[in-house]
C-alpha cells in the first residue's frame, strides 16, 4: 500500500488514500535505501549537492555563451563575509559580480540600470556564512558572455564557498520568474545556460539547456568539490529527474525534458509510487460568538494591518476582525473589507496581492493588508471581536501590525509568506493548535490571552495557505503532565509518603531530584497524578534507588481494572506486567533508570502512578519511614516509546507548538527551539505531484516508529480530510539522535495540523 522502503516502522491504524507520485531527497546521513519509481524500477534517493570552491584556485570554464545577457541567478554560501571579496561570475573580463565583504556587487554593466534580490527580496546582502542565498540579478541592457567563467575573475581572485543553481537569461527577468527561481522552478524564456552542478564526480559541468554551454571544472580535487549538504534544501535528481553514468549523475535537459543533456533518454523520472499523506497546519477558528484574542497595548504608530482571513458568512454579515482602541478597527461587512475610524488617514486595503476590499468566497483563506498614511495607537489590541459590540466568525492566522506602510515589495513578500521585520509591532501566527495563549514571535514579548474559547473546536480547522512553524521552527510540547519534575508540589497527589526535594543530583546534572520517603503504615507509597487522555499513550520517569530498588507503575487508563508493572533497579528487568501493557527499563548512568509503560487510554480520567516497592509483585507494603525512590522527569505523551524528556512547569505542554521567534534562535516565550530551524535537524526534501483533478485524503494514521541508521524517533500523526491540488513542496527533517522529527513544507504544501512535531511519510 505504501513505500517498499521500511525502516523499523510499525502502523497502528489503516491508511485509506489516493495515489500520487513523489520524488525524494535524503541527506547523505540516511542510509541509502531503493524505492520504486512511478514505472516500478527502484531507485536511490538522492542528496542535494553543490560545488565547494576553494578559493585559491579551483573554476568552471565555460567559454563563450552567447550575447545579450540581461539575468544572472545562483545559489551561494560564502565561507567569509567580513574584510574579503569573493569573484563568483565573470562574463568576459569587464561586467563581473562580487561578493564584497557580504554585499553583492555588481561591476562593469557599463550605463545599465541593475537590480539585485536576495532570498526574494530587493537587497545586496548575504546576511551570514551558515545559508545558502539566492541571488539574482537583472539589467536592462544585455552583456557578451564571450569568456563565461564561475568562480574566479581571471589574473585576480577566486570565490571561496558552496555555490549551485547558477543560471543565466537574455531576458531581464519578471517578478514571477524571479518567484519561479526562487522556488526551484524551471524558468526558460531566455534561458541561456543553466548549471544545476549536482554531478557528484567529475569535471564536466553539465549545462542542462540542451547541454550547449558544458564547462571544464579546472584545478579542482574531485573528492572536496563535489559536496552535499542538508543546507542546499533541494534536489534536482529527485524533483526532475537523471542519468547516472558510473558515479556521474548527469542532469535532465530541461528543454527537452524527456531526456538528459548528453541527448540520452532520461534513466530516472524524479518520480517515485507513493500513497501520500498529507496533513494541515493550525489556525483560529473563531466562533463569532464569544471568542476573541485579548493582547492589550502594544504600542503607538501601527500603519500597517496584515491577515490570513477564511469568513464563514460573507452575505448580510458584519465580522469585527481587528480592533486597535475601541474606535479604530477592521470589519468585513457582507464580505467587503472596511476600515473603520483612522480619523484623516489615507488607507489602502490590499486583498490575495491585489488594490480591493473583496473577500471573494467563505471556502479559502484570503491575505488582507491594509496600509494608512497615519499612524494610530494600538492600546488594547483584540483580535476577533469589537468590544461591546461584535464578534469574528471564521478562520484566522498569520496576524501582523506594523508601525510602518509597507511597500510593495513588502507586501508581495507578505503575500508570498515570508517574514518581513521592518517596523513589526507583533506577529500571530496562530499556529499553537492548543492551549489559551496565541504567542507574538516579533520578539517584542506581545502575547495574547484567548479567551471564552474551546480549545477542541478553537483548533479544530486546519488550513493549507500558511505554515509559520514549520518553515520558521518551533518547540512542540508533548508532556501531559505538570510540575514534571517537581513531585513535591501539589499537583502531584502523595500517597503514605513525603517528598524531600532537590536532594540529589539529576539526570541532567542539576541538583533538581527528588526523594518519594515512604511513611510507616501499610499502603501504596507514592505519588500520582490524573489525566485525561485518549489514545496510546507512554508514561516515563527516571528513578534511582533510595533504600528501595523496586519500583512499580499503576494505572487505570484502560477503562478496565487496575493495571501494573514492576522494575527491578539492580537488575534491570520489568516483572509481571499486566496484559494491555508494555513495559521497559534503561540504564542511562550514575544509578539512575528511565522506566515506562505504554498501553492505550480511554478513560476520561485516569490515575498514573509511580510507587516504590519492596516487591516485583505487591503494589503495597508497610514502610520504614526511610527508604524510597529518587524520581525526577515524569512524561505522559502519545507516543509507542518514550521520547526526549520535556519539562513542565505550572501548565502541560500537551500538543502546543509553541512557535519559534522570527530570529529563528528561541521560542516565542524564550524556550529551546530544537526543530527545524535550530541544530537538530539533517532535512530531506520530497515533491508531490498528483497528476489528477484534486483528490480526496482520508487518513487515520497514529503513532508508528521510524528508525534511522538505528536511532529511534517516535512519529505522530493527526487525523484530516482535505483537498489537496497540484503540487506540494515538503521538507522533511530527519533529526539527531533522541530528537523528534519534524516537518516543513512549502508552496502550497499542507503541514502538520494539532501535532506541529509531525512525520508526512509512510513506510518509507
């Protein structure tokens, strides 16, 4: 039904889906695995791969390419930014571009008028040393590429770096090729060469615009050259296809796409069979009767309104979206964006990239920005409703103000869902699919209150047009108990004992463990706390022995009677454990052992219970009134095996994304981020093409184990039904040991909906 590719992957529910075709990129530390293609041969997923110049000598001859070159592209990580100058492309001696010292700098182009755009946006900078960027390049007159070379200008310097997707136009080039470019697209109205270089051996650089334009890599060691890196994002073997010759991957042609660029039929399509599984990223569903974000003041001057909006009644209906002060605010009034007071203010009111006020349909979601030549004091900010007044009905995300009018430019980079800092007051994503609070990742602290909502239906409606954190990153909590690490507080319910805190040194080196001290009297000596779960769930904690080497879990989750286990701390072995249960016991140092159970839940709520024992097979005894258990690091979470420890503290983290800050280096409120956009994360790349009319995904899949190169990750899925169109862009990060694997996707890709933390693939 899925991917022959297994990797330690265990289904717990039925898959129910149409078929499409997908193409893969791995990262080189996934092993190599085969996967059908859509003509049911086996291939490898591929890497994504760039050339490492040198800097001292290393460059792609090319020669002469032709006149009239009006757009020069490539992908770029420069090894040095500060006090250097790297020469990437030199068109015939005169008209070259540098890097200096991280600005893009044009030379020569005598009396031309050129425009430069990094990462989409208008700009020179290369803003760090760690990314790949996008440049591109465009004038209004044309140049002779009569001495094409890549990486150096002759007689004077060489670049130093990762470079790939080099492409050269004779047209200057559109906003939506350049949007095209910047999407991995193929773009070929004027295309004069086009060099992927992803060969992985050699030192023949393959132009894939009929192979035309073929350069000789000169002065290069074969072995550094070549390179792959998660950091490339992409992989053009996998999305279009290639000819492996020995170890030589030679690239597709794109003009005549049907075959490679020596003028061979293609040896692999970019395709490979596969049942997708597709899932929805969060957003706010207000329910236009009480729900409403309360944020307060976050500040004066707010020229500029942005919104991700789906109404769910556009006819006779007034929604009260965005309220700033009481007077002035934004309503849609039988589907017509209005702005409200902003008292002698010129507003401009932008809908879906276009000058209108038209909400065209209650089915999608639709960007509203509004600009005002004015600026007006936001000093108590309410998303979803007009105090006193009135309340939203529909689906929101992607909440911005700012104290500037945006540009065009900035707004098309709105449109086109990416971060846009200059003059950001605050930034809702609403992308937590749980909890009361909608965090601001502007890093200006501004987090809302949700208030009078249900959390079950408030996130109930997963949408497909904006995924902040999986493109941005995020901390998913997973932990469904609180005080995770503090038994002494009273969330957690003593039984026949007491708890001397902070008594030991913990797993995690911090003097935060604490001692269950069993009383004197006959009875279950320890503590518990009750949850309301549904579902497989693993409850974990660690604990060392303090005069008791044994140890025992209870619970009633089953809906059943009681359940138990027993551990063994000296032995290292579980003991009688209850049918519906699976238990398990690991030594992870200094006397201490992470234990767990696993069994499904079903009840409303249900006891989980940690006691120390003097037996493997009597949950109670009569105490000394000394002995006990150290215990630290309790987890109760939908997974098959316990997973990365996650503490709490006054609230669970159950199933909130908290998202991350838009620097990408901690969370909204000041957390650890650990995926995708922190280290833990070696990304693999997949494309879905689905070949038919929109198709219907009906999909009942929860927590199975995905195992790399014999490090297991838990996996968990939600359960959607969507419609999904055409393409979809998906990155995958598979992490590092211990850590959960996340997913981003882009385009218009559907992503994770009330789990955020979510693997799209199945048994591959």
């Amino acid at each position: 039904m899925a991917l022959a590719l297994r990797i330690k992957t265990r289904i717990k529910y039925a898959l129910s889906i149409a078929s499409g075709y997908v193409s893969w990129f791995f990262n080189t530390a996934l092993t190599a695995t085969q996967v059908p293609d859509k003509t049911g041969q086996t291939r490898t997923p591929q890497s994504g791969r760039y050339y490492n110049f040198d800097g001292t000598d290393d460059y792609a001859d090319i020669g002469n390419v032709g006149d009239s070159i009006r757009s020069i592209c490539f992908r770029i990580k420069c090894d040095d930014i500060t006090s250097h100058t790297d020469y990437v492309i030199d068109l015939n001696g005169t008209d070259y571009i540098t890097i200096v010292n991280g600005t893009v700098t044009v030379n020569g182009f005598s009396g031309a008028t050129t425009n430069i755009y990094v990462d989409g946006s208008a700009g020179s900078t290369i803003a760090n040393t760690t990314d790949f960027h996008n440049v591109i390049i465009t004038s209004d007159l044309g140049f002779t590429a009569s001495d094409l070379d890549i990486g150096r200008l002759e007689g004077t310097g060489f670049f130093d770096g990762g470079l790939y997707d080099v492409r050269l136009f004779t047209v200057e080039l559109s906003s939506g090729e350049r949007g095209s470019i910047d999407n991995f697209a193929s773009v070929t109205t004027g295309l004069s060469c086009w060099f992927k270089m992803d060969e992985q051996n050699g030192t023949v650089m393959y132009d894939s615009n009929g192979g035309t334009n073929d350069g000789t890599l000169t002065n290069i060691t074969v072995g550094t050259f070549h390179a792959t890196s998660y950091k490339v994002g992409f992989s053009w073997q996998n999305r279009y296809g290639y000819t492996l010759s020995g170890s030589t991957f030679i690239p597709r042609d794109e003009i005549t796409t049907n075959n490679d660029v020596t003028g061979s039929l293609l040896g692999e399509t970019g395709q490979v069979q596969y049942n997708a599984n597709l899932i929805g990223s969060n957003s706010a569903d207000f329910d236009g009767t009480d729900d409403y974000a309360d944020i307060g003041n976050v500040g004066d001057s707010i020229r500029s309104i942005c919104f991700r909006i789906k109404c769910d009644d556009i006819t006779s209906h007034t929604d009260y979206v965005i309220d700033l002060n009481g007077t002035d605010y934004i309503t849609i009034v039988n589907g017509t964006v209005t702005v409200n007071g902003f008292s002698g203010a010129t507003t401009n009111i932008y809908v879906d990239g276009s000058a209108g006020s038209t909400i065209a349909n209650t089915t999608d979601f639709h960007n509203v920005i509004i600009t005002s030549d004015l600026g007006f004091t936001a000093s108590d900010l309410d998303i979803g409703r007009l105090e006193g007044t009135g309340f939203f009905d529909g689906g929101l995300c992607d909440v911005r103000l700012f104290t500037v009018e945006l540009s065009s430019e900035e707004r098309e980079s709105i449109d086109n869902k990416s971060n846009v800092t200059n003059g950001l007051s605050c930034h809702f994503p609403f992308a937590e699919g749980n909890g009361s609070i909608n965090f601001d990742v502007s890093g200006n602290g501004n987090h809302g209150t949700l208030t009078n909502i249900s959390e079950s239906t408030f996130w109930g409606t997963p949408q497909n047009i904006y995924h902040y954190n999986l493109l941005n990153g995020f901390f998913k909590g997973k932990n469904a108990f609180t005080k995770s690490q503090e038994i002494d507080h009273s969330d957690w319910t003593k039984s026949a004992c007491t708890i001397t805190a902070d008594t030991v040194t913990a797993p995690d080196s911090t003097t935060t463990a604490d001692k269950i001290v069993e009383d004197t009297t006959t009875n279950f000596h320890g503590v518990y706390q009750a949850k309301a779960v549904s579902g497989l769930v693993t409850w974990s904690c660690y604990v060392k022995a303090a005069g008791r080497t044994k140890c025992g879990f209870l619970t009633n989750n089953d809906g059943l009677s009681d359940r138990y286990a027993y551990f063994d701390l000296a032995a290292l072995t579980t003991h009688n454990v209850n049918a519906g249960f699976t238990a398990n016991i690991e030594d992870v140092g200094d006397g201490w052992r992470r234990i767990s159970v696993t069994s499904t839940a079903s009840e409303s709520s249900a006891y989980y219970w940690l006691n120390a024992t003097d037996s493997i097979s009597v949950m109670s005894h009569t105490g000394d009134g000394t002995s006990g258990i150290y215990v630290w690091g309790c987890q109760l979470e939908y997974v098959t095996n316990a997973s990365e420890y996650q503490q709490t503290t006054t609230a669970s983290t159950f199933r909130i994304s908290v998202p991350a800050k838009l620097d990408g280096l901690l969370t909204a409120n000041g957390g650890t981020i650990t995926n995708p956009a922190g280290v833990f994360h070696n990304n693999c790349e997949t494309k879905i093409k689905f070949p038919e009319a929109p198709l219907l995904f009906n999909v009942d899949i929860s927590n199975f184990l995905f195992d790399v190169s014999g490090n297991a990750n838990e996996k968990e899925y939600s359960d959607f039904v969507e419609d999904v169109q055409t393409q979809h862009k998906i990155l995958m990060d598979v992490s590092t040991p211990n850590q959960i694997k996340n997913l981003l996707m882009y385009e218009n890709a559907i992503s994770g909906s009330d789990l955020g933390n979510t693997q799209t693939f199945l048994n591959h």
